[in-house]
C-alpha cells in the first residue's frame, strides 16, 4: 500500500472506531488466540474489516492506537487477562505486545 493509501486507510479506520467498545465480563475472557480472534473481528465493521485486511502485515503496529486500543478494552487486555497476554505472546508479556500479536492473528483470519 502507497504512503497515501495508508495514510487514508488509517484515517477511515480511526474515524470508524469503536466508540463505546464493551468489555466481555470476565468470565468470557478468551484464553487462547483462537478464542480471541472471533471476539476481535466480531466488533469490527465492514469497513474496518476490508482496511484491515488490505494492509500489510508489517504496518498493523499503525493502527495500535485506535484499534489496538479497542482490542485490549474488549478482552481484558488492561484489566487483569494475563493469560491470554501469555499465550498471544509465548511468554509473560505487556499488553501491547499481546494486543500486536492478536492483531496479527485477526489479520490472518482475513486473509482466509
């Protein structure tokens, strides 16, 4: 993708970001990538998915901001999943990293 075209594709994902993402309770914290990935590209639109998806893989760190923001509300990232951090990263890891590595994981899916 062109500078130009990653620069849109970010403003378009950034102005479509969740505004109000809910946290899954607890209890339906996903353990596993696996289980994370459907909660991930459940609460993306359209659009979100097709911008996603046509970025390459190396430039997601970009969209860590809104999105990677997004993810780590939306699975407990900040509020205690330590385990799924572990598992997305191979070792005990800050939730960044873990959020990445998720990101990547949801971008494969949209691959498929």
């Amino acid at each position: 993708m062109k500078t130009y075209g990653l620069a849109l594709a970010l403003l378009l994902l950034a102005t479509c970001s969740i505004a109000d993402v809910k946290p899954l309770p607890k209890s339906s914290w996903p353990n596993t990538v696996a289980e994370a990935v459907p909660h991930i590209l459940g609460s993306l639109t359209i659009t979100q998915r097709s911008i996603i998806g046509g970025t390459s893989k190396d430039n997601l760190s970009l969209f860590l901001g809104d999105w990677g923001e997004d993810i780590q509300v939306l699975l407990g990232l900040n509020s205690g999943n330590m385990a799924l951090a572990q598992i997305s990263c191979g070792h005990p890891c800050k939730a960044e990293q873990a959020t990445l590595k998720l990101m990547e994981a949801a971008w494969d899916a949209l691959q498929r």
